[in-house]
C-alpha cells in the first residue's frame, strides 16, 4: 500500500518537475505550519483490545474508545472543556479522567467512567488541591500513584488513590523538595529525587517501610536521571549519569553506596538522551544518544527484533513509542521527520503491522518542506560548533538570504525534527541557519559550561562564526543576512544589533529577553539557591553588572543602526515589559526603523490564530524589507 | 502743418501715460517700503515673545533627555545596583549633564522586618535603607558612604528616601491586583520631582508588586527581602545651558528666581521671561534686550525686504523705459514711410502730369504737324517708361524684402558686364565719366540681373551726387582671398559721418540739393538688401566733398 503510495507521489513529482522546472514554491498561509491535530493522547487498555483518544467537535473534546477488533467507535464524554490534564485506562472496562474546571488554571475533579460511557461517577471534587499522575499502571489493581498538594498547597505528597472509592492514602510524605519518584517494578516507591534549584540529590529506600536516605547530591551541570530499578539484581537501578564524564553514559548505580557499578553504554563522543526498559523483559531494551539525529543503541536481542520491524515500516523518521499494552504487543507510535510534524500509528509487533492513526498536522504536505541538514564549523578559539542549515525549494543554494535563528536558552539545543518556524521562514524564501553556540545542552558538560556568561560575547561569536562559514561556502549572501529569535535567542538577535551590524542586515527578537537583569529579577528572592544557579550561567548582578549591562540589549539602544523587530508580551506578568516598551521608545526617538508588536495571551483559538497571522505577517513584512530588495 | 500738430500731440499723450505709470509705481514703492517697514516691526517683537519657548525648549533638551531616558535606565538594572555599579552610572551622568549637582545612591530593601531608624515601616512592610552613598564632582574619596557601616557621619538629607517610600507604600497599599498598572502610572509613583531635586526607585515588576502587597498584611514565610535602588538627583539650574538660538534678538538670556523683576529695569530694554518646568519650576529664562539692539535685528529683517521691493521697481522702471523707447521707434518708423508716400506720390506726379498736359495738347490742337506728333510720342514714351521703371524698382524691392524672388545664377564676364553697364549709363549721361578696371578673374557665378540692379544703383548714386563738374565713377573688381570685391568710387560731394549709419535704412535720403525730387530713398536700402540676398556684404567710405566708396564682398563660386 505504502510502496503504490510512494509510486504514484514519484510520478507525480516527476510530472511536475517536467511541466515547469522553475516551479514557484507555493506560499504556504502561516496557520497552516501551526494547525494542531484534532486528535490526542492516545492509550490503549491493558489487554490491548482497545484504543482510546480525545478528539475535538464542534470545539468541545470527546473521549472516544475504539474496538480494535469490531471496529465501532464509542464517544465516552462530553467534555465542555478542551484541557483534561490526562485520563487512563484502570481496567480493561474502566478509565479515569480529570475535567478541568473553568476560571481556575489547576482545580480539577476526577471521574471514573465504564468503557462503554456509562456509570461515571465522582472520585474526588476537592476543589483546592491538584492531583497529578505518577504512573499510569495500576498497583494492586485498584491503586494509582498519584502526587498531590492537599495537605499543603506548595509541597506535594504521593498518595496511593483507590479507584474504586478515591480514597487517597499517603504513600510517601515530601520534606519540602522532593521533585519525582520512581517506583519498583512492583509498584513500590523507592526513590525520589529532591532539589534545591542548585543541586540534585537521590533519594533511597529498601522497601516502603524505611525512611528514605541521601546516596548522591550533584550539582546541575551533572545530569543523573534514574531509569528503572533492575529487575535481578537487587538494590541497584539504571541510570543516565555523566557524574565523572562529559557525555551522558547508561550506567548501574549501587542504591546503598551511591557509587556506579556498572557501565552498559558509554562512549566519549555520544551522548546519551533517553534509555527504555522494559517491565515486560525486566531489561534494558536500547539507549539512544543524539548527535545531528537521534539514533538507538540496543541492548537486548529481543528489542532489537522488535524495533528493527517497526523502524522497517517507517524508514527516514524519528519514532517514538507513547504507549503499550501489558503484553507489549500493541504500541501506539508517534513519527516525525525534518518535513513532517509527522503522525501517530498503531503498531502490532505480533502481525508486524502498522497502522496510521492520525496526522500531526494534515495541512503540512512533506513535498513542500524542505530538508534540515545538519552542519558545522570550528570556532577561532577551537569550539566544534554543530547546527543546521534549512535550505528554501526551488533555488540554487547560492547567494541566497539567510536568517540566523539562536534557539532559546539556557540549557535548550536545537534538535533534527519538524520545526514551524524554520519551515515557514524557508518557505518564504530565506535559508535558516540554527546552530547550537557553546552552552547548549546535548554536546557534554564541558560544552554546556563554557557557555555559562557568555552572553553577548562567545555565544556571539559562536553565531557570527556560522555566518561567516555560510558565506564563505557562497549560500549566504553577505548582503541580506538577518538575525531572529525567542527568548534568549532573541536576546542573541538584539545584542547581534548593538554589536556586529554589519554582519546582518536587520535584527527580530520575539517575546526575546532584553535585559539579564529583569531575567534574574523574575526569580523570586527567596529562592536563594535556585538564584545561585542563574547567578552562574547567566551572571552575578552583585558581581558580574559591568558584563551583565553589556550583554543587555536595554542598555544600548543608541548603539543599534539597522532595522529591528521586537514582539513582547507586555501583560506577560513574569518579565517587566517596561524593558521592552522603553528600548522601543528610545530607538523610535533615535529615528531608528523599529517594529513593534504587543502579543496578547489570547484564550480564545481563533483570536489565538488571528494573532499569530498578524505577528507573522509583521515579521515576513520586515525579513521582505530589509532581505528582498537588493 | 496740421500734419505735425497731429504729431505732436499723440507724443505729449504718450509721455504724460508714461509720466503717470512711474509716478504711479513710485508711490506704490514709498507705500510698499512703509508696509515692509512696519511688518519687519511687528515680526521682531512678536519673535520676542515666541521665540523664548524655542530658546526654552532648546535648552533644557538635555534635561528631557535625562529625565525620559536616563532615569529609566535605573530600573533596568531591577534592583541590583551596587556602589560600584551606581558610581559608573552616575559617572556617565554628571560628565554628560553640567545640572546634575550630587546623587545619592540609597541601596534599599522592601521586607517584612522592621528598620529601626533608617526606612518607614507600616504595619508588616518595612522599606530601609542598607547603604547610602554620595556621588558628586566635589565629594571628597571618604565621604561617599553616608550611611551603613563605616560610614562617615554626614549632614546630608535622608529624608528625601522616606518621602518616596512613604509613596511607594500608598500605592502598593492602594494597589488593584487585578489590573496591571500603566508604565505612566508607575513612572508617576516611582518618582518624585522637588524643588531642584528628582528621587527615582527603580520600578518593580507587577509580579512583585503583588507580593509587596501581601506583605503589608503579613509576615510571609519565605522571608523574602526585594532589592530596591533609591537615586536622588541634586539639580543646579544655573549649570543649565542656555541654547540663545537668536542671539540677535536676545541680547542676553539668564536663568534667574522665578521672583526676580528688576525695578530699574528702564524703558530702554524690552524683557520677556519664561517659566522653567519640572523640578526647576522655581527659575526662569529671563531675556533682555536693549530697544537699539531690537531696533538692528528690525532692520536687519528689513533691509532684505527692502532689497526686494527695490529690485522689482527697477524692473517695473526698466519696463517703461523700453516701452517708451519702443514706441518712439515706431513712431519714427511712421514718420519715415510718410515721407516716402509723399516723395512717391511726387514721384509719380510728374509723368502722370507730362503725360496729361501732352493728352490735353493732342486732344485741343486742331491738327498736329509731324514734328509735334514725334515730340509728343517721344514725350509719352519716356514718361511711361519712367513709371515702369518706378513701379518695378518698387515691386522688385518689396520682393527682394519678402524673400519672394529666387537667385538665378548664371557665368558672369566680368569685362563684357561692366562695359555694358558704362555703355548704357554713357548713353544716358553723355557728361558721366565711367571708368573701370578687372584684376585676377574673368569669370564668375552670379545672379546677372541683381548684379545689374546693383550696379546701376550705385552708377545712378555716383552720378546723381555729384557736382556737374566732377562726375565721374571708378569700378574696380578684384578676387581676394575666394571673394569678389567690387569697389565704387566717386568724387561726389560724399556723406556725413554722422549720416554714414543710417544711409542703408528703408526710405532714407540725406537732405541736400541733390534729391530734392526723383528720389525715394530705397536706392541704398535696396542694394544692401540685394547683397545680403547674394549672401554678400557692402560697407561704405566716405569724405565730405571727396568723394565716396562702396565696396560690396561677394562670394566667388566658379
């Protein structure tokens, strides 16, 4: 079916390309690089005979159950409300679900329902306290793992919740800090992870009945994430560490001494994003580490049979289980390439068969998208600086305009995947250069270090580099370069601005950060040690003024001379949008070409639409401005 | 006679219109003077009094700079400023704004426990200050620090910190949660202007304003303490530059006490004053002029005006003149062809009445002998053909002027041409004595029929202005140079220098004995109108009772 598919798409791309080589790339309208599915979160029951999903109508969200092997499709709820936090299966006949309530952003009430949409009824209406699921797997058969604030607004508790009645009984009680839990393959909670916004600390306990003890405290430049108590040997669990590396690594960690014991996967240029073990093997069925692309690493032989069928089915894309049955037989898959915000599907390991569910996003047509490769280049001080480079369809890769696009930061990398913003922007002509500057995660300790107050100096630099390798490989036409982004990006495009305006044509910063300052200010002071933390990667204002100024857009309004482009959220309550409105202000009395665009949070979709088109068409209107015209 | 008196009074009519234009645009030029005199008047005095606000508003630029965007700049930094940090800034400040006297820098703190003497406390909120400092151009190194440990003692004011405490209190106190309040708003509560002093706290986020405010009613747990920068700007009006823009009309611009009005001021200045606002709302500009330097900065704005106006009266003037001269050209021209009509008439006259009297003789004779009828044919003869020949000199000559006749070129010989031109005057004038003499050429290409016109003209001129005794005519031709030169010399009575320009123009004739009949002054005009037609040139020599020459250029084509 997929290869007559694959047949008839080649013929007629061979059609097209004979009837008009010089095609126009169509242009695409902006919503449609944003339309979200109208179907999701997908689960199956444990017995893998069901499927359920939300699914939106007429703008209210159904739960609907599917028979896998009937066929018919029943619509469960009626939900008024779009946002349910989540709902699970507890039995092969009964599912749980939260309906949020209106006006409040956290209170919600649980309901438990029959498959078939009748008997729902009430667990629990507190109306003051949030519930949020650990585990989505039954305990007991009539217990859920549950985190909740109903003892104290601010630290949350795990509870045992009964199902059947909503009893809720405390299973661990949180000192203050703990964050997450991690439970046995039996059900039973043994570990926890506390922080202090600094550091992390590992938290352990032999069985349910002891306290629980301190084995490993590490600063947050180390990562270690357990993944899963193992199955055999007895207090030890797997995780992903680089305590003593500067790449991630899977390893074995003694519970008792904290020490690591073991190592499964470790190798000095890869790094380690995501481990997968099963409950069913009592195993560790693969690693994937992430270089330009994420790529898997098995360690067992019966999870390589079982993915290697699956990946055959879908080659060229990124794929991720979201959920299983007991039996690991049925798995719902979600797949995504550079080109397509890509689809869910229903694999059947048994048959070797897949099904597709839905599309991500119907609208986007993979023909139309253009590929993300990936790039890279030494910086003048020896950094390997890695990116991507997104080049628009239809025309040689020479001379053409370039946007530079920093992602946000800190501690955030750019990855191989579908992304809106760089598709709408090739769409339009521009080739997108995204390249991950020192500090970024994902490339080591050390990398991710040597990022740390550096904004506005070798972050910078790291960027400029890439564009002047992409206009020494004579893609980059030097003369209609711009610089945009969020966030700390935009903050990257801004300083670009005051620094090095005759790199780049003209600078966009959307709902960027303008001021390390009112970035620092927006954690709260009692946070004292979360406070250290930022005092590191971004800067000490007690210490470090004179650099944090400097790499403070606000401050140097006078010395921009090319067009800028700042949205910002002034209602946003977390930043001071007096920064953004002032620098505004200040460049406009500058007579320097400025546009600027307040966003509003909007709850409503369709002005949420409408809003987008206009801040869209707003940036397309600049890019056209200051990139077209020669 | 009646003649001229018809004359005469269309000139007087003429000189009298012209008369009335000038005096007319002279009283026009005195009144306009007068106009221009007054508006440059009333331009400067109101320039007095407007132009202050430009002067105004030109001068304190800096401080609108300072006040819109410096003091903003003080909440970029959230709170976070330190000595070091502040004494930077305020570094940057007093270099670029001379009206900046002192700032002191209050490191401030909002929190839930009370400041004992050095901040305001209300209810659980307590804003204090940690560390004051100093900054000016003549506070000495040990002096900075004004409060906090190891401070100096100092007399310095603190009390400007507990006014806009005492504000920012009210309205976190006052403050709506449910609303974010505008930047103007919060710009207002966050600082405060004085007499000669501006105090600024770095405005908060909204976020935090909200905790502020809990923090009223209670003591919150975390125990959190906000950084809050206090900056109060010391301002010295007199260091403000004053931008004179017309230092023409200022004579001189001071900054004085908003009471200061001098009681000698006399009547020989004008003085204006305008109010400095803001936190200088206590001084003014005050402007002085002396009336004479007003009076300079009048005629300065006046004489240009002036300039212009006189300009376009001397055109207006240059106008008539060239009018008047005009029409007094054409008023000879009349005057010219008058003449003419009148000797052409008289010109016809004669034959016209030979003939009629030899009509009436053969119609009255009862019979008319053989030598009478050869007498009379003879008669009638003559006269007709002197008519013919009056008739197409005067066709030929209209011709000619309207470039009607086409040039009609044939061989000349030169010899044989000239001598049939003696032949025929000889024949006329037995006592005509015709000489000649060709050198360098025989041949040439030209049009024989206006070179005969040509050449009886001048034959007829020589003859008819000379004495009896002395007519006689030299032709000489000669090739000089590609040209043909015909020179025509007499030993006539010759022309008055005085005359020697006008001898070409139509209708023409000196007054002198010679012309008193048979004449109508296109002889000459006519042969300068031949020439040019053959694209040649003819200029004349003369010497009273000399003789003349013409000498007529001729392009030689073989």
């Amino acid at each position: 079916m997929i290869a007559v598919k694959k047949y008839v798409w080649l013929l007629l791309v061979v059609a097209l390309l004979a009837c008009n080589r010089d095609a126009q790339v169509r242009e695409i309208p902006v919503n449609d690089f944003f339309k979200t599915q109208d179907r999701a979160l997908y689960r199956l029951s444990p017995n893998g005979k069901y499927l359920s999903y939300l699914t939106l109508k007429d703008k209210k969200q159904h739960l609907v159950v599917e028979d896998l092997e009937k066929g018919s499709i029943t619509e469960i709820s009626k939900l008024e409300e779009r946002n349910i936090n989540f709902y699970c299966w507890v039995s092969n006949d009964e599912l749980i679900y939260y309906k949020e309530k209106e006006g409040s952003r956290f209170q919600t009430d649980l309901y438990i329902v029959n498959k078939n949409g009748t008997q729902e009824r009430v667990l629990s209406n507190d109306g003051k306290s949030k519930v949020r699921l650990l585990e989505d797997q039954l305990i007991e058969d009539k217990f859920l793992l549950v985190s909740s604030n109903k003892r104290d607004s601010t630290v949350f508790d795990v509870y045992k919740l009964n199902v059947r009645d909503g009893q809720m009984i405390v299973a661990a009680k949180n000192p203050g800090n703990f964050t997450d839990w991690l439970t046995d393959s039996k059900g039973k909670l043994r570990m926890a992870i506390s922080t202090d916004g600094v550091n992390e600390s590992v938290w352990y306990r032999e069985n349910e009945a002891r306290p629980f003890q301190k084995i490993i405290t590490n600063n947050f430049k180390t990562t270690l994430w357990p993944v899963a108590f193992s199955e055999n040997k007895p207090n030890t669990i797997y995780a992903i560490s680089n305590v003593n590396r500067d790449k991630n690594a899977l390893v074995e960690i003694d519970c008792i001494t904290g020490k690591e014991k073991n190592v499964l996967f470790a190798e000095d240029t890869l790094n380690v994003v995501e481990a997968q073990y099963s409950k069913r093997r009592g195993k560790m069925d693969f690693v994937v580490y992430e270089t330009w692309k994420k790529e898997k690493h098995y360690l067992s032989d019966d999870a390589k049979k079982l993915y290697q069928g699956l990946e055959k089915l879908i080659p060229d894309a990124e794929s991720k289980i979201i959920h299983q049955d007991k039996n690991e037989q049925h798995f719902i898959v979600r797949t995504f390439t550079d080109r397509s915000p890509g689809a869910y599907y229903l694999y059947n390991s048994g048959s070797n068969s897949l099904k597709k569910l839905s599309d991500i996003n119907p609208s986007i047509k993979e023909d139309e998208m253009c590929e993300m490769k990936p790039i890279s280049y030494i910086t003048n001080d020896g950094f390997k600086i890695n990116g991507y480079l997104t080049l628009p369809l239809g025309v040689q890769p020479e001379n053409l305009p370039v946007v530079v696009m920093p992602h946000n930061g800190p501690g955030q990398r750019n990855s191989w995947g579908f992304n809106a913003d760089v598709q709408f922007l090739a769409n339009r002509g521009y080739a997108v250069l995204q390249v991950n500057y020192r500090g970024s995660t994902g490339y080591g300790k050390e990398f991710y270090a040597a990022g740390f107050k550096q904004w506005g100096q070798k972050i910078q630099q790291d960027v400029d580099a890439g564009v002047h390798w992409l206009i020494k490989q004579k893609i980059a036409d030097p003369q209609r370069v711009a610089i945009y982004g969020y966030g700390f990006g935009g903050l990257i495009a801004i300083n670009s601005a005051v620094n090095n305006n005759k790199l780049y044509k003209c600078a966009g910063s959307s709902t960027g950060i303008l001021n390390l300052f009112s970035y620092l200010k927006a954690i709260p002071p009692f946070l004292t040690s979360n406070l250290q933390m930022y005092y590191e990667i971004v800067g000490n204002p007690d210490k470090d003024a004179e650099y944090m100024r400097q790499a403070s857009p606000v401050f140097h309004a006078d010395k921009i001379n090319i067009p800028v482009f700042i949205t910002q959220n002034s209602k946003d309550p977390r930043i001071n949008g007096n920064d953004a409105v002032q620098f505004v202000k200040e460049l406009k009395k500058l007579n320097l070409p400025v546009t600027y665009m307040e966003k509003e949070d909007s709850k409503s979709p369709l002005n949420r639409e409408e809003a987008r088109k206009k801040s869209y068409a707003a940036l397309e209107l600049f890019l056209q401005g200051n990139l077209k015209k020669r | 006679m009646a003649m001229e008196s018809v004359k005469e009074s269309g000139y007087r009519k003429n000189f009298s219109l012209i008369v009335a234009f000038i005096g007319l645009i002279s009283v026009l030029f005195v009144l306009s003077l007068f106009l221009a005199f007054n508006f440059s008047k009333k331009k400067i005095e109101g320039d007095f009094i407007s132009a202050k606000t430009n002067v105004l508003e030109e001068s304190i630029k800096p401080y609108n700079d300072f006040f819109s965007n410096k003091l903003p700049e003080i909440s970029y930094y959230n709170g976070f400023l330190d000595s070091a940090t502040a004494a930077k800034f305020v570094d940057t400040i007093l270099l670029k704004y001379p009206f900046v006297k002192k700032v002191v820098f209050f490191d401030a703190e909002v929190r839930n426990m009370r400041y004992e003497d050095n901040g305001l406390n209300v209810g659980e909120f307590s804003v204090g200050m940690k560390n004051a400092y100093q900054f000016g151009t003549y506070i000495p190194e040990d002096s900075v620090k004004i409060f906090g440990p190891n401070a100096v003692q100092s007399n310095a004011t603190l009390e400007s910190f507990n006014e806009l405490a005492l504000k920012l209190y009210t309205f976190v106190n006052k403050l709506d949660t449910a609303r974010t309040p505008t930047q103007e708003e919060l710009f207002n509560i966050f600082s405060n202007i004085k007499h000669n002093r501006i105090d600024y706290f770095n405005i908060p986020r909204f976020e935090d304003l909200k905790i502020y405010k809990q923090m009223i009613t209670k003591k919150l747990p975390s125990e959190p303490v906000y950084q809050q920068d206090m900056l109060s700007f010391e301002l010295d009006p007199m260091k403000i530059k004053i931008k004179n823009n017309r230092p023409l009309l200022y004579q001189s611009v001071r900054i004085e006490p908003i009471t200061y009005d001098p009681l000698e001021t006399s009547s020989e200045y004008e003085t204006g004053e305008i109010t400095l606002g803001g936190p200088f709302s206590a001084y003014k500009l005050y402007f002085i002029s002396a009336k004479s330097f007003i009076k300079k900065e009048i005629f300065g704005y006046f004489f240009p005006i002036a300039a212009l106006i006189l300009i376009f009266y001397g055109l207006l003037l240059l106008v008539a003149f060239l009018i008047y001269r005009n029409l007094n050209i054409n008023h000879k021209m009349f005057k010219l062809q008058y003449d003419f009509l009148t000797n052409l008439t008289h010109e016809f006259k004669t034959p016209v009445s030979v003939i009629k009297i030899a009509g009436n003789n053969i119609k009255s004779a009862a019979s008319i002998s053989e030598r009478e009828q050869k007498l009379y044919g003879k008669i009638l003869d003559e006269e007709a053909d002197k008519l013919n020949g009056l008739m197409n000199k005067l066709l030929a000559f209209t011709q000619i002027e309207n470039k009607a006749i086409k040039l009609n070129e044939d061989r000349v010989d030169m010899v044989e041409f000239i001598e049939s031109t003696i032949d025929v005057h000889q024949l006329k004038h037995p006592d005509f004595k015709l000489t000649y003499e060709v050198t360098d050429f025989t041949h040439f290409i030209t049009d024989p029929v206006l070179l005969g016109s040509l050449f009886d003209n001048l034959a007829e001129n020589a003859y008819k202005y000379s004495p009896p005794n002395r007519k006689q005519l030299h032709i000489t031709a000669r090739l000089i140079k590609d040209k043909v030169v015909l020179r025509f010399k007499d030993a006539g009575i010759g022309i008055p220098a005085s005359e020697i320009n006008n001898i070409f123009k139509k209708f023409y004739r000196i007054q002198n004995q010679y012309n008193q009949a048979g004449s109508v002054g296109l002889g000459l005009a006519f042969c300068k109108e031949l020439v040019n037609f053959m694209k040649g040139e003819i200029s004349v020599r003369s010497v009273v009772d000399k003789g003349t020459e013409f000498k007529i250029v001729l392009p030689f084509n073989q």
